[in-house]
C-alpha cells in the first residue's frame, strides 16, 4: 500500500518525516489490507510542532483488530516513539485505531479498536494490553480530523465519515472535565492539563478547535488576574521557551481548574440546560 509523501512538505524535520513513515509502513505491515486509511492531524498541521508535541495518526480499518496482531503493533510502535524530550530523533507516537463500521454511520459515544501512546508503554512491556473499548474522546478526535488533517494513506476525512454533531462535540468536551477531580488527578502533568482546559473552554465557546498555544492567549483576558501566570507559564514551558521545570503552586492550580469547570459547564448548561449532568 503506497503512502502519501505529501507530508514531506509541512516543513517537518527528516527525523518527524521518517518516524511517521516508519510508524505508517508498522501499522500497513500488521493490519494489512484491512487498513482504509491513515490521517496525520495534531500539531503537525497545526502551529506546527513543538519541542513536546506528539506525533498523531489516526488508522481507520475495515475489520477488527485480531489480538495477536495487537500485541505485535503495539510491542513494535514503541521502538518509532519516545517519551517527550528524551530524544532528539524520536517523538512521542500517539495512534488511533478505529473500525470503519463501528463509527459510519455515526453513534456517540464510538468504540475503538487499539489506542498506543507512551501513557502505556510500562503496561505495552508488561504485556498488558487495553482491549476495544467505547471512547468518548473519539467524538471531540474525529471533530478535529475534520477540521485538519491529511491522508497518509487513503481518502479525505470528508469523503469517509460522517460529520460530528455540535450537541456530541460539546457533550464530549464538557465530560472531559469530569477527568480531574482532585490534585492526584493532575500532579505531575499540569502543563498539559491547564493548556487542554484552555482549548476545551475556547472548543465549547466557539464550536471550532484551536491550538494550545492560540487557546491560551485567547483565554487570557478571560480570566480573572490572579490564573494568568498559569496559563503563560504553562504555555511557555509547551513551547520550550523556560529553561525551568514548570511547577505551579499546587494550590493554585487546584483552584483555577475548578474555576474553569464551573465556568465552562455554565457555558454548556447555557447550551442544554438540564439535559446535561453536573460533574
């Protein structure tokens, strides 16, 4: 199966360019022709990449993924990925995969097949596997391959799925937030955290999906002054422009995550009123 060069001029590095190839000929190598489609979507197309942005693919597949072939996908992706800024020629791999039948035409919530990311990788080595699932992020993900994205193998995102209805997009969203409830929820990983609050709270305003880094300043002057330190810090730090660690006050941070679920539920209540559960 031929893949689409194309991506060779979004102006990514020849270490980027290489790893999605090879991760790409990994996923055709083990799923074989039941592979429709692959799109490149995330911070490859748009603002571009980061010092810690993801490398994101998107596999679409014709029948369900025998476990065997599972197993050996996952085991092998983990030698095209890396932890965030552990190596200069590797990113961190995130890859989707999803059965035609089971999101055309469209239900919400979606299930999907496998989903490989370096969260896993201790679990990948210990041989411990996710089976199918239902993923509600699979509404707000197919939203944003709409929105941008490109095909490395196959049609358009246009020409294969259905469109995402605003009320699931939303609804998506809003139970996103019901992730973080306490500070175990989100030490360690505030940065991205605060900036995936950011765009759920630009997402829910507006309908579109921005960048982290547009999120953040769009919600600056949004935000009462005593937040705008973290959401400059955070977005810094994304960028790689902060030689330190970010590390927040944790007490701080415990307070503007719930400030901006209560702010953004206000928005969705304002949308479906009671028709939507409180987190």
């Amino acid at each position: 199966m031929e893949l689409n060069k194309r991506i060779i001029d979004l102006g990514m590095s020849p270490a980027d360019n290489e790893q999605i190839i090879k991760a790409c000929d990994l996923i055709v190598a083990y799923l074989a022709e039941s592979v429709m489609a692959i799109h490149l979507y995330g911070s490859a197309l748009d603002g571009g990449l980061k010092p810690y942005s993801d490398l994101d693919l998107f596999v679409t597949v014709r029948t369900p993924v025998d476990n065997a072939a599972r197993k050996r996908l996952m085991h092998d992706l983990l030698y095209c990925s890396a932890m965030p800024g552990t190596n200069v020629n590797l990113r961190a791999l995130e890859v989707t995969v999803v059965n035609y039948k089971d999101i055309v035409p469209w239900r919400h919530p979606a299930r999907r097949e496998l989903q490989f990311g370096e969260w896993l990788r201790s679990d990948i080595l210990n041989n411990v596997f996710e089976p199918p699932m239902v993923d509600i992020d699979l509404t707000i993900l197919l939203r944003k391959l709409a929105l941008s994205s490109i095909p490395i193998v196959g049609k358009p995102v246009v020409d294969l799925f259905d469109p995402i209805p605003d009320h699931d997009f939303k609804y998506a969203l809003y139970n996103t937030l019901s992730l973080w409830c306490c500070e175990s929820d989100w030490l360690g990983d505030e940065r991205n955290i605060i900036l995936t609050i950011a765009r759920i709270w630009y997402s829910v305003s507006t309908g579109d999906i921005a960048s982290k880094e547009d999120a953040a300043n769009w919600l600056l002057n949004k935000i009462p002054d005593v937040y705008q330190s973290l959401i400059v810090e955070a977005k810094y730090s994304y960028l790689g422009e902060e030689e330190s660690v970010f590390m927040p006050d944790a007490q701080l941070t415990g307070q503007f995550i719930n400030f901006a679920k209560k702010a953004i539920a206000s928005i969705i209540h304002a949308s479906y009123g009671a028709g939507v559960k409180e987190l």
